[in-house]
C-alpha cells in the first residue's frame, strides 16, 4: 500500500458535493454553457483550496491568461 493514497474516496465524495447541492437548490442549471462556467470555476476554487492558495487570486490569474496549475 501507498501511504500517500487515501482508503477512501472521501476527497472525491467532497468534491463533487458543491455541485449537487447546486443541482438540488435550483433544480437544474440553465444553460450548458452555465453548467460549464460553474464547473470551471468550481475547480479553479476547489484545486487552490487543496494547494493551499487564495481562491480569488487564483481566478484573476486564470481570468488575464495566467494558467497557474
């Protein structure tokens, strides 16, 4: 076993919580372009949460074409 890979899946299970509670409150996304645009940003907050970096710095670098991940 690799002591740097979790047992479980919770991480997983956490990440995608946002997403469902999104879903639940409003029934639906109202576009694909929307669910898309959540998704993206979803993720740019999540992978900086994870990485220990401010979640807004990350999108502006994002936002003026600065890829930090």
């Amino acid at each position: 076993l690799d002591k740097d890979i979790p047992a479980d899946n919770n991480a997983s299970e956490r990440a995608i919580r946002n997403i469902k509670v999104k879903q639940k409150v409003s029934t639906q996304f109202k576009s694909f372009e929307g669910a898309v645009y959540y998704s993206n940003i979803r993720s740019i907050v999540d992978t900086s949460r994870k990485r220990g970096l401010n979640e807004f710095k990350s999108l502006q670098q994002v936002i003026m074409g600065n890829s930090i991940f």
